[in-house]
C-alpha cells in the first residue's frame, strides 16, 4: 500500500494508524465484485450442473427496474439499503448528463432466464479538455452473483456498454473490475490519493473498525483482530496512539483563516458559480465538470445523503466552493471534504477551503477524510494536517482511436475528488 519510504518516527506510525482508518470506507467501492457470504447456499441453487442457455446481455429498460432492485437486496448485503430505488432513479434515469434522446435507465444486465445475474451500470458525465468538453461515464455498481461467476459475465457486460459509450472511466475498483478495465485496453491514470485527519479518535471507534474487518477477513485473521478487539486495552491504546499523532499533525498545520477571505453557506449553488468554473477549468487539468447544474445534481438532488455547502470569496470575489458530510449512523464517525474547488495556483484559497472544512466537521466527527490527484491539492491537504494513507490508479477505457491517444498523453494532469465516480456514498460498517 504504501510503497518504499522514509518517514520519521511520528510520520511512520501516524500514517499506518491513519491507514488503518481509511480502509472503512475505502474498501466500499472497491467491493464492486465481491464473494458474498449470505447467498453461497443460494448459489448452489443456480448452479451450473446441466447445461443450459448462456445468460442475455442486455441494457435494462424501466420495466427491468424491480428486478434490479430485488437482485441488489440479493448481492449487496447491508449495503442494499443505500442503493435503492430512490437512488437508481436519481443516478441512472435523472441524471442531467445522460445522452437527451435515451429514455432507459443506463445499468446493462446479464439475465438467467427471466432473473438477473450481474449488472454493470454507468453514471454519464462531461471530461473537459482543455477547452473541449467530452461525454465520458463512470463505471458503477459492478456485480455478479456468486452462483453465476466464472461465465466472463462482467467482460460480457462491460463491452456491451462499450457499443454505447465511447469513454469509461473507473476510480476506485476491486481487482476484477480493473482485470475487465485491462482486458478491455485501459489507459492507467496517474494516482488519486486518499488522505485522513485524525480528530478525536474513539476506542469505540477501533473496535468497531476492527470488529468489521473480523468479518470481511480470513478465519485466521478474524481470530487474531477479535483476540485484539476482546482485550478492550488493544482498542484503547490504537485510539489514545491515534488522538495523539493527530494533534501532533494538526498543531503543524495553520489554524488562521488566509487574510482577505470569508465564506457563505448556501442551500443551492448560484449561476455564479459557472462563472467561476469558466475561470479556473483551463487551469485545472483534464478534470469532470464542476458547473453548478453538475453540483446541485451531485449535492442537493442526491438521495439519501446530506451535504452542506459554502461559497469561498476573497476580496469579495467569488475564489471557490467546499461540499461537506457528517458520516451516517451506519457509518464511522467521519467528516468527510466531499469536493473543493478554487484555482490550484491560489494556495491560501486552497489553505482557506481545507481550514473552513476542518472548523465545520470538527466538532461532529473522529476523522476526516478526503482524496485528490492534483498536486497543488495533495501539498494543500498535507499543509492542513491530513496524512495520505491509500492510492488509487483510475483507468480509462476509449473506443475512439484518436481520442484515446489524446487521453494516453494527458499523463498525471488530471483533477479527481471524492465528487467523481460514485465514491461518496454510504459504506454501512
């Protein structure tokens, strides 16, 4: 995970501590194929003993809708419950960036007979570069069920979406899901980071983390993480470990509001704010559009889900917006820097965002958590205390001949948060 480094003696600990946090909820999106433990008797009754026809390959239509549901009560586990109907609609059938003349929800299907076996869904967006906007979609909610793997149905899938979409994109993904991304000729992008700020640090906070991964792991693992977990000192001395590095990180960090700035909290994000994406877009990399329909599709419209959101003006001029959650009761307690947006040569807006996200979660949450592939936004983040504790290396699938070389030369120039894809969602622990 962490590579071949040299960290001082506070760094090294603070960064496996931190680490440790992270996976939670880093680990939810990559489960987009995953071994589900509930139904291995259930996929024995779809087993593969007589021959029988090949599973249908085929785009949902709105009628197919009940059945998806049903197959993600199925697959999902605990997380069903946040991928419901309310959410499918406002993801896959009202999203503002699907193409205007389909009226279908965007999930392709592998169907046994009249039952779903595997899904692949996209969530349409813009890629601008440069000055060229560019239809793009994120690759969600890959799944197949236990009872139907082994068939390729996710390649299957996968490139029955590719007859319809010129560009895929995926930014957290299980193994499998990259072999697909790989087989299909991905384009590997430079890394997204994600980055924590331990906060007040709980042992119930460790010992439900731990008391999670117990039952995600190996039964050996299980077995040394439950010995961990029953002593009650192993979590309180993890979480008084954690409290400490923390504050440590936090005191080198500045606390002070950049001279010349204030900010405004709003229910809904203005015109003005395509102004300001107009502005910076030419100096933030090949990024996913940022304007204020995408905002107030992604932050006010998304089900399930509760943002605020704040304007940041220098001088009285608009400079950038922030977008922050408290974590959900199923979730650990986090506070989590859902996006920011500022020009990423102005580093005290950008020191000015991260210290305005950190006075408006503080108070409710354990840690904070947020993700960035920029530069000037990792050495941001870093100034602000957070310690990067994961990696991630998108991939980008392109049918155009001509514009996949463009995409292959746009190296590490890229602007990534935890806005794109579907990454901030509910991830139950």
């Amino acid at each position: 995970m962490f590579g071949i480094c040299v960290c001082s003696r506070t760094e090294l600990p603070l960064r496996l501590f931190s680490a440790v946090i992270a996976a939670s909820v880093a680990a939810g999106p990559e489960r987009s194929i995953c071994y589900t433990p509930h139904l291995k008797n259930k996929a024995a009754s779809i087993g593969m003993s007589s021959p029988k026809p090949k599973p249908e390959i085929r785009r949902a239509t709105v009628l197919d809708m009940p059945k998806v549901l049903d197959f993600v009560d199925q697959t999902y586990g605990a997380g069903a419950a946040y991928k419901n109907e309310a959410r499918h609609h406002w993801q896959f059938e009202a999203n503002p960036f699907r193409p205007a003349h389909e009226t279908q929800p965007t999930i392709w299907l592998a169907l046994d007979g009249a039952r779903v076996v595997g899904t692949i869904a996209v969530q349409d967006g813009v890629i601008w570069l440069g000055e060229e906007p560019v239809p793009a979609c994120w690759i969600v909610d890959v799944m197949v069920h236990p009872g139907a793997r082994g068939q390729g149905l996710s390649h299957q899938i996968h490139a029955a979406i590719m007859a319809e979409r010129a560009v895929l994109v995926t930014l957290t993904m299980a193994p499998a899901t990259r072999r697909v991304a790989e087989r299909a000729g991905a384009i590997t992008l430079g890394p997204t980071r994600l980055f924590i700020l331990p906060l007040r640090v709980s042992a119930r906070l460790v010992a439900r983390f731990l008391d999670h991964k117990a039952h995600t792991s190996s039964r050996a693992r299980a077995r040394i993480l439950r010995v961990f977990n029953a002593s009650a000192i192993g979590p309180m001395i993890a979480a008084a470990t954690g409290r400490f590095l923390g504050f440590a990180a936090r005191m080198r960090a500045s606390s002070q509001m950049p001279t010349g700035f204030h900010h405004e909290e709003v229910d809904r994000f203005p015109d003005e704010i395509d102004d300001l994406w107009d502005r910076v877009r030419p100096r933030s990399g090949h990024i996913f559009e940022r304007s204020a329909r995408f905002l107030n599709w992604r932050f006010l419209d998304c089900p399930g889900l509760s943002y605020r959101r704040f304007l940041l003006y220098k001088n009285g001029a608009l400079a950038g917006y922030l977008v922050t959650r408290l974590g959900d009761p199923a979730e650990l307690p986090l506070g989590v820097v859902a996006d920011a947006f500022a020009d990423p040569s102005d580093g005290a807006a950008l020191d000015a965002l991260l210290i305005l996200a950190r006075n408006v979660l503080s108070s409710g949450s354990e840690y904070l958590e947020a993700a960035a592939s920029a530069p000037a936004w990792q050495d941001a983040l870093r100034r602000a205390g957070f310690i990067a504790t994961k990696t991630m290396r998108p991939t980008i699938v392109c049918t155009d001949p001509n514009l996949r070389a463009r995409l292959a030369s746009t190296g590490n120039d890229w602007h990534f948060t935890k806005a794109d894809h579907d990454w901030d969602q509910i991830h139950p622990i």
